[in-house]
C-alpha cells in the first residue's frame, strides 16, 4: 500500500507547479485519502481537493479504486463576501483484478492514465465534447 504523500502537478500552463498538500491518508476501505491545494482559495471551502478511496469488490476478486477531483469557483458578492458558485468534477474508478500479473496490471495502469492525460482528451474535458 502507497503511503500518502504530497501531490505535485503541473498547471495549465505545463510549466507552473501546483502542490496539492495530503490532507490525510485512507483510514481504511471506502475511506478516501484526501489531497488539498492550500495555496488556493481564501477559504477551505474554496480549495481544489483529490479524494481517493479504495475498496474489495463485490466477490473479493478485485479491488476497486475510485478517485474525484473537485474544483470549486468563487464570486464575490456586492457585500465582499466570498462564496461558492460552482464546482468542476472529474472522476475516475478501476477494477484492478487480484488475480492479473503485476507486470500487466502496472502496464495497464500506466498506459490508461496516460491516455487520459494525452492532449488529445484533456483538450476534450476542456472543450466539455468528446473527440468527432
């Protein structure tokens, strides 16, 4: 089991870093580890977060992992409160059989995460439109 550690990626940009802080680490099946970008936001509340939490299947012949990245954007008010306007989502689950090979799992796994970080589907989130 990985231990939790900070989380350094990139921005928009691909040159800027951003650090997302380990807010705490899994408890256990079904309870997430959590990740926090602290830099951002005037208020907790208004921080980008990464939760990923991790569970047996229904069989016990796998474990399935699921992940959400929440990004909240904010409005201030006419009375120079701050609050919450709207939240950007993305998730992702995996069933990694406990039965499959090391070798093909950590393939599979490098090879899915990375196409889903390719130009070609982060340009698609962006645009919020699958590929034509």
């Amino acid at each position: 089991m990985p231990s939790i550690a900070n989380l350094i990626v990139k921005k928009n940009d691909e040159a800027t870093n951003v650090t997302f802080t380990a807010i705490q680490g899994s408890g256990g099946d079904k309870a997430p580890a959590i990740w926090r970008n602290e830099a951002a936001g005037t208020a907790v509340s208004h921080r980008p977060t990464l939760h990923l939490a991790s569970r047996n299947n229904g069989t016990g012949t796998a474990r399935r992992l699921e992940g959400q990245a929440v990004f909240p954007t904010t409005v201030t008010g006419s009375d120079g409160r701050v609050t919450v306007a709207d939240r950007l989502i993305i998730s992702i689950q995996g069933v990694i059989p406990n039965g499959m090979p090391t070798a093909e799992v950590n393939e599979a796994v490098a090879q899915s995460l990375n196409l889903f970080a390719s130009t070609l589907c982060k340009d698609s989130f962006k645009a919020g439109y699958a590929p034509a």
